[in-house]
C-alpha cells in the first residue's frame, strides 16, 4: 500500500472544497479587510466546513468570520474542548510549573466612568441639540466600558503582589480571559465578534536582565507553540521594527503563525520598561520597589500577551492533513484527518458498535464509557448513535474530528473481552483486551506530553 | 491535651476580630443593602481580613464588598485557584461525566444594536434638548450591551446541537462564564462590581419528565454542594414560591446557603416549559422537535444557573473554623484553619526549611517542589521567603491558607531522606521518607475525591 502524504498543498484541497458559496462569500469579505490578500481562500473554507460539520463552531457564517479574524466566535463542544486543553496547557506550562509566577484574575469592566460623562454632557446647558447630538454620540464611540488589554488588571496587582513575593525579582502575574476590541470598526460590519480570549504574563524584573528575559521568554513561548504542532516550522517569531514600538515599549518581538492567507501575529512579547508602573501609581515610589539580590531597583516590564482564539485556529489549521491513499487494486482513497497533538485533541477515544446483539454490546460500552470518563479520558459515545453509518463514514467523521482511537465493541468482545482499536494517525487497527485499553491510552497521551 | 471545636461560634469569632474599622464600615454599608440585617458583620470582616491577608483577594474594599454580595471581584494567587478548582469539579461533575451533556460557549456580548438605538435617537429632529437629554440617558441605564445570563446562549446553540444529539432527549448544553448585573444599580454606589460568574447547564427533555428531572437534578445540585462542606447542613434546597415565579416557569427551586448574616441562593433551578425555545425560534416549529422514545416531542427545559463568586464564598465560610486548644500547662491557644476540601483546597503542600546548611537544603527544597509540582500538586515555596518566622506563625499562616499539609527539610533530609510532614486537619507531625511524599498526598487527595 503506497500513501501519499500531502500537507497544505492546497491547490489539492480547494478543489475538493469550493462548492459552497455563502463561505466563499464571507471569506472574500473577510480577506478585502484581512492583513494580506495573497493566497485564496478556498484551504480557509475548506478548513471551516470541516470546523462546522464537526462541531468545532457552530454553522451561522458570523462565527467562522470572527475565528478568522482572530477573535473569539461561539464555539461547539469539540471547540470548547479544543480550546479549554490549549488554556490549561498555557497555564500549566507558565504559572503552575514556576513558583514565582502566581495567578490572578480581574475584573472584565473598567468603571462605569463613561455613563456618568455622557449624562454630564448631556446635562449641560451651553450646548444646542446639534452640538449635543454630536458630543454625545462621539462619547458613545469612545465608550470602551471592558478592558481592552489584560496588562492593566497585572499593573493594579503589582503593590498587592509584593508581600506575596518578599519584594523579590523575579515574579510575574498571569491571567487568562476575555478582552475587547471594539477599535475595529469592520468587524461590526460584518456581524464579527469584538471578543478576544487571551492569555497574559506580566513579567516584572530589573532592569539589567529585562534583555535576557525577553530572549528566554520569546525562546520559550516558540518552543511552547511549536510543541503541539505537526509542522513546527509554520511558527516564527520576528523582531517588531522600530517604527511599529509604541512609545513605552523598548523592544518587542511577535510569534508569528503562517496561514494559508498569510502571516498572523498570535503572541505579542514587550519590553516596557518602568513607564507603565509609574503611570499607574499614585503614591511614592519607594512603594514599587524590589530587591534585585541586595540592590533596591525599581523593576521593569516584559508584558507577554497570547491570542488564544487565533491559537486555536493556528493549531487546527497546523494539524489538518489531506491523504491520498491508493490501494492494492490501484484505487485512490482521500482521507481528511485533523492530526491535533494527543494533549489538546478535544475526544481522545470514539466507541462503537460492531454487530451483535445490540442490547448486550451497549452494556459493555456504557460501562467502558464511564470507566475512560472516570480517569479523565474523554470519550465520544458513537454506540449511541443508531443511525446506520459504514465503517469507512464513520472512519472519516472521527478523523475530521481528531479523535485518536476508535475503540469497536463486537461479538467477540462479548466472547473473550477482545477490542477492535484504531488509530487516527497510523490507521492501524490492533485487538486489546478490555482490562488494558485505559492504561494504553493514558500512556499514549502523557508519553506525547512529555516529548 | 484537650480540644475544643467551636464552629460558627460568632461570638468568640467576632471579639478576635472587631478592631478593624474600614471594613466594619462596609460591611455596614453592605448590610444596609443586603436581603437580610439579622446577625452581626464581625464574623463576615473577620472571614475578609483572613482573604485578604492570605491572598484570596486583593486588600481593596470593594473587593471584599463585590464578594460579600456575591459578585466577581478580583481574585489572589489562592483566590483564583479555589475558584478555577471548584469550576473544574462542576465541569466534571455536569459535563464530563455525562454523555449527553455538551460544553458551548457563547459570546459575552448580545450585539451592539444599543449603540445604533441612541444614535437613531440622537438624530431624530422632533425632540426638543431636555427630552433628546431625558430619552438618551434612559437609552444610556437600559443599554445592556453584554449578556445577563447564559440561557440566551444555549437556546440560540440548541438547533445545531440537534445533530449532535440525534434528536434524541434528554440531553444538556452546560457553559461557565461571565454575566452582567448592572440593574443593582446600589452596587455601582459603593463601587460593588456587577459581574457574576455563572455555571449554567440548559437541560432538554420531553414535557412528561421535566417534573422528575427537576427532582433528580435538585438532588444532584445539593449534594455536589455538599460534598465539599465541612458543615453540610448549611447547605439546603427549597422551592420558590408561586407569586416569585416569572411568567416562562412553571416550577423552581433554589439551593441556599445560611451565611451568618442569612440565607443567599448560590443556584436556581427553573422548570420553564417550551415557551422560551418557541420565543427564540424564528423559523418552523417542526426544527424544535425530538425524539421521546418513539414520540415526536417538543423539549421542555431545565434551566440551572450557579453564581460560582458566591459559591466560593460559601465554601470558604463553610470550612472556616475557630479552635481553642488547652495545652498541658492550662494555656489557650487559639487557632483559625480554614478546612477546605482536599480538592478545592488552592495549596496542597507548603514546602519549608528548617535549621542546617542554607544551600543544600535549598536544593533539596527546590527539587521537591518540581516533584510536587510535575504530577499537579499544587505546592508553596515556603523556603524561597527568607524573613525569619517561627513555627507557630508560619502554621497560622499555612492554616489561614488552607494548606492541607506542611513538610519540612531539615539536616535529617540530608542524612537519612527523611521528611516532618504536618497535617493542616490533626495538626499531627509525622516523619516520612522523601520517595514516598508524593504518592502520599496524591492518594490523599484522591480518597477524600472519592468519598
């Protein structure tokens, strides 16, 4: 048996996928606001209709416009699931791993400041209605009452923090949640959401070693990225050129991800400097003060803020892998199969019915399902779907959900405790016995961890 | 020695801690607003002085206040913990081990169509300035830009799910996320936030049933409740009234929690028939119907909604116990452990120095830690702070934090591997050897799970 592995060749995939015009629609709109116009869209649709059949998103267009545009969209259980194991990776791999970084978490509004101002204009009695009409409508614009970045909530921690850590650089403040964007004009327009899920280290050291923490954390924010890909080589990061740094940033480095339409940014990294502290502290300085061994400095800021919606989409387009297969009597086979990395692929195991007596064989899966849920393997309950479906469907559907092994209970389970086990990226099938199949899969997915 | 257990015992409680008055003033504040004005606000300021000299929360006021009247607030390192553990043991609870329970999420925001209605207003030429003023502050307090419960959520997700599900019932869509409460407009006066975190499972099933699985899942919401209190008497379900009923449900319950200032509901439980589902549906009825067995049925809903802020606050003045111990020479001790369950507990291990060589037990300390740390153990670097203590401060503080043991190194480690390992619940010390703590506290915490 030949196999042809063909990664992002796209020419291939579009063809297999550009019969749908509503997507193919939203995706031009998309691109005409998009960063770059190069490449078509039809791998980005392509991808969709998978994410859509297969419950990743839902199937009202506006959600798969947001997730390209790197915002958050609703997301169906696979999506939820995907995306809950990418956060809980994060967070294991930058809080819960290092003693000095401590999580917090902060509030979503930033003060209702903003009503009260439109109710002062309004209660003003110099204005005439046109003047009044104007202000006030330029208020609401400008209204932002949620936070638009997580660095702010980090920075009001700071002072708080420092007892926690005896004054000691070292130390960072993380967080995971939701930020808006309301800036973006077009993505209103076009039913695109303003949400965005990102995930945030606040970095405090001194000043003489902020160069080398930014070089550690880039090195290890690549490294993190590029451990749950297929191809590592999609994720780069570049320097950001001086004219692009804002005024408070001394350096600052992107993590880049190539999409088939183009480079996108999915982590921002900053040098900031002690400008942020300051401007956000009222009282004396001696207040912002930490110990850098026996020196007393006044620490400065590297602000790390990943995308994680973009994330997500990153790492699914990563994995999504078109096959060609041609059999023994010359035959071609196409496979679709989202090769997600073991940790984050949202079903760990599919189980099915072979035939036999129905009755009997839901018994036993039921109780293997609850025995994979017990240890925290999630398992999709294929046995209770009735609906006839040939092993080959059922093969394509667990594939373009990145489900690892699919697990067949048959007569000759009932007879000698013997399962048929599949595996997604070999498509190999082997029989285990009942008693070992959990300890297979538990082993499977931590050796993957651990690479 | 002699051992006397004083739980909920506010008088001796509150003496220890009336001497703050910033806080008595919120909590005064807090009072005047809240359901109920029986039993003192000593216990409560004594609970948020614990939070906050431990790290649960920030040292702000409106911290504690967002708290005590059951908002999100901002979170501490051991705050955000607790809580993202008790999210987690819902999740698992509702979610992953049931089948047919699936995970959405939704977006925050419910469209910006407020901003367009005020700019509509702005422009119309037949209102003079005091009403244009009038009519758009109105516009302004009713704007509710972002999402108040997660029920609008799941029912627009309930269509797509369809497929997933086969039709068939029952079957739930469960989300845990932010919501807005901007109508407690006397939260804003005191700078309380009006965010909640809520923990939502939309339950489907045919009319015939809905009354039962509103039995079954009050059942399953008290105990899980339960099964992290130390006293879980204080915990109870009642039904809602008729005249409290809205018009959409036929029948409710609510869990409580008997806090010492009165009762607070963490959860509802609404038995709100098809009409919501109708409202929300534009298209034919027939797109709504599932499948009962052999009957076509159009589903009845269940919907669940716990205020996990407050949950966390139950929780915690749930486990919060005052001790008085009589040593053999007649003296008081006073000692105040907050108890949390092994798994909500945001510290499972404090790690410590005792005398001897500074550096190597520092290395011994530190390859402890990632030990701890590598299989989930959540563990305190207890040796990295470098003021010196004395034992009893730092088991008050290690109890205060609900850490459920202390282990010290000392010059024995180096000798013969050997480990003082206390236990935040007996306060008993024992030794242990270092190659077996781990598996110790792992089987510790995972027998109290399996209670």
């Amino acid at each position: 048996m030949l196999t042809y592995c063909i990664r992002r060749q796209l020419s291939v995939f579009s063809r297999v996928n550009c019969n749908i015009s509503p997507l193919h629609e939203l995706l031009q709109f998309c691109k005409q606001y998009g960063k770059s116009s190069d490449g078509g869209s039809d791998p980005a649709s392509g991808m969709l209709q998978v994410l859509q059949r297969r419950f990743f998103i839902p199937p009202d267009h506006h959600h798969a416009v947001s997730l390209l545009k790197g915002k958050t969209c609703a997301y169906g259980p696979l999506g939820v699931d995907l995306k809950r194991n990418m956060l809980e990776q994060w967070w294991s791999a930058v809080v819960r791993s290092r003693p000095q970084v401590f999580g917090i978490s902060t509030l979503h509004g930033v003060g209702a400041k903003g009503a009260g101002e439109v109710e002062d204009l309004l209660n003003q009695r110099d204005l005439n209605k046109e003047e009044l009409g104007e202000r006030a409508s330029e208020l609401l614009r400008q209204r932002h009452p949620f936070r638009t970045s997580l660095l702010q909530g980090a920075l009001a921690q700071y002072v708080p923090s420092l007892e926690l850590t005896n004054r000691k650089l070292p130390f960072g403040l993380a967080e995971t949640g939701l930020c808006y964007r309301p800036e973006d004009d077009e993505s209103d327009a076009i039913g695109c959401s303003s949400e965005v899920t990102e995930a945030s280290l606040t970095w405090f050291c001194s000043p003489r070693t902020s160069s080398q923490w930014l070089d550690y954390w880039t090195r290890h924010r690549l490294q993190w990225w590029r451990k749950f890909a297929l191809g590592p080589t999609d994720f780069s990061v570049c320097d950001v050129r001086d004219e692009e740094l804002n005024k408070s940033a001394f350096r600052g480095v992107k993590v880049l991800y190539q999409f088939p339409w183009g480079t996108e940014t999915l982590e921002t990294l900053w040098m900031l400097g002690d400008a942020e502290l300051l401007r956000n502290h009222t009282g004396k300085q001696a207040e912002l003060q930490c110990r850098d061994g026996k020196k007393i400095v006044l620490p400065h800021i590297l602000a790390l803020s990943a995308n994680v919606d973009r994330g997500v989409l990153a790492v699914l387009f990563n994995s999504l892998q078109h096959i060609q297969k041609v059999d023994s009597k010359q035959r071609l086979h196409q496979r679709t199969v989202l090769k997600l990395h073991p940790t984050l692929a949202p079903v760990k195991v599919a189980l099915d019915m072979g035939k036999g007596s129905t009755s009997e064989l839901r018994q036993v899966c039921e109780g293997l399902l609850h025995e994979f849920l017990e240890v925290g393997i999630s398992a999709w309950p294929g046995y209770m779907d009735t609906t006839q479906s040939s092993m080959d469907k059922l093969h394509t559907k667990y594939d373009e959900m990145g489900v690892l092994f699919t697990v067949m209970v048959g007569e000759n389970t009932l007879e000698n405790g013997l399962l048929l086990v599949r595996n997604r990226d070999t498509t190999i099938r082997e029989t285990m016995h009942i008693s070992e199949i959990r300890q297979f899969i538990l082993k499977y997915i931590s050796t993957a961890e651990n690479v």
